[in-house]
C-alpha cells in the first residue's frame, strides 16, 4: 500500500510488483474509471519473464481506499496521484513505462504531457485522445451496426435510468459487448475480466465516464476532454495499441500514434477493446517488442 498526499487527508493505494527488471518497469493504469487492476491479470503469461509489471488499483478502485467523495474523482487528482506512486516505488527515465488501458489511456495521456522528464516511454491501449470523437465513432458507426430493437430498448432503459435493470446488461453484452468489447462467448469470458466488470466503482465511472456504456452523455467530466492536438509534445517513445473492433475507432488510434515525434501503432486485426484477451498472440507480440526495443 503507498500512501497519497491530498487536499483531503492521506489515502492508501495498492500496488503489487511481479518481476524484476532495472531496465523495464511497467506501470498498469487499469481502465473503468473504477474498474481493478485484475483484468491485467493475462500479463501474467507475458511479461514477468522480463521482470517488467507492476499492478496498481486507482484510489477508489479496487482494494485501494475508496474515499467515496466525488471531489476526488478529477483528471488532475489522478496525474498527481501516479506521480506520487511512480515516486514511491522509485521509477524515473531510465526505466518507467506508464502502459494505460481505457480510461488509463486518458490518465496515461495526461501524465505524458504533465511529466514525460519521468519517463521512458508511453503505451496507450485502446483509447482515443478525444472524448468528441469517441463519442462520434459510438453514434455514427458503431450504434448503426448493433441489432436497431435492442439498441432502441437500451436507450430507452438509459432515459429511465434503469441501469440496474439485469435487462441493460443483458442487452448491452448480447448487442454490443460481444462484438466490440471482448469477443468471446461470455460463459467462457476469464475470471479476471468478469472480476474486475462485476467489482467496479459504479459512482466513479458515471462521475467521469457517465452513466451509458454506448458513448459520453449527461455531462460526466471527460465530455469534452480532447488531447489530440497536444500528443506532438509527447516526445518520449510511445505507442498507439488498438483492435479491429475495438469501441475506439482503429484510424484515428494510427493517426494519434503520427502527431508524436517517436509514436507507432499496432492494431490487432481480431482484437477488440480486450485485445489482450481476444487477439492475444498479436497484442502482446506488439508489446513486448516495443518494449524489448526501447534500449536499442
């Protein structure tokens, strides 16, 4: 457990280490927001033979604290709480990669752009560098490909607010999770991914992400985060992962990794937004190359 610095008192997050590698120090930024750090849990059988992960649960994810206070769910909050965990475990530019799934794509963005001096490189998984035009690919290109009666009856659970309704979560994984999310039959879905969706912080997610699975709406904070014009200042290696069928649109993943000096991308062409796990062999060959690479 390291200890956070806030405004509001001192708060306790956990990380876990696997491996050890001086020259490669992964730093998990798991998705959500409010999800946990078990889903990263197929890095397993990648990356600890190189010594090059560390897990770590966000404050009010996970088995970290959970302050249960809205106030603390803020971009600048958390750039400034991984700073402080990439302090305490001691990782500077000879060896830490920041690697930000989702929603830690965002936070691995922001804290590029907040602290590159601290890094060696940046990988952002499966993430857009604007909430607009992820929002644009949802309505225009993926919303018209979901079955149109389930999509109706989705939207029309959403103006209720009738998220709890055990139908939404059945119409959203039938609809839109099994071929955009993870492309796999959900009864052999793995048990770190259904550990990590069933235990996440649901007022953290909706405080940020907001309440719809299909899109930014009813104005969470990240609505109009958009970061696209500022990746050139990234200046540090970086690279762009995405999937075929990924939530988040594969072109712009390509073009996000062109506006940074030292940016690639990889799309994996079976992967969705859980490429680890339905296009594995590919993700994590594109991964742990870049990764190998860094010193040549």
């Amino acid at each position: 457990m390291i200890p956070i610095n806030t405004q509001k008192g001192t708060f306790n997050v956990w990380t876990k280490r696997i491996g050890h590698n001086p020259k490669l120090k992964v730093l998990l930024l798991h998705g959500g927001p409010g999800a946990t750090h078990d889903y990263f849990e197929a890095f397993d059988s990648f990356l600890p033979a190189e010594g090059i992960e560390y897990y770590y649960d966000q404050l009010g994810s996970g088995r970290s604290d959970n302050p249960a206070d809205p106030d603390f769910w803020d971009l600048d909050r958390y750039v400034d709480e991984v700073e402080q965990v990439r302090q305490a475990l001691g990782l500077g530019p000879d060896n830490f990669i920041l690697l930000g799934h989702s929603w830690g794509g965002v936070l691995a963005i922001e804290y590029a752009l907040a602290h590159q001096d601290k890094l060696k490189a940046v990988v952002i998984s499966n993430m857009m560098s604007s909430a607009p035009a992820y929002n644009k690919y949802a309505d225009e290109v993926l919303s018209p490909l979901m079955n149109q009666d389930d999509l109706r009856e989705i939207r029309a659970l959403e103006a209720a607010g009738d998220f709890a309704n055990p139908r939404y979560e059945e119409l959203l994984v039938r609809s839109y999770y099994v071929d955009h999310i993870l492309r796999l039959d959900p009864s052999e879905w793995p048990e770190p991914v259904v550990y990590a969706f069933a235990n996440i912080n649901h007022d953290l997610y909706r405080t940020m992400q907001g309440p719809s699975e299909l899109g930014m709406w009813d104005e969470p904070k990240l609505v109009t985060w958009d970061r696209t014009e500022d990746l050139s200042r990234i200046n540090v290696p970086a690279l762009v992962l995405g999937g075929r069928f990924d939530t988040m649109d594969p072109e712009f993943l390509v073009d996000m990794a062109s506006r940074m000096p030292h940016g690639q991308s990889y799309i994996c062409e079976k992967g969705s937004h859980m490429a680890m796990y339905d296009d594995q062999v590919a993700y994590f060959k594109a991964l742990t190359s870049f990764l190998l690479n860094l010193d040549k």
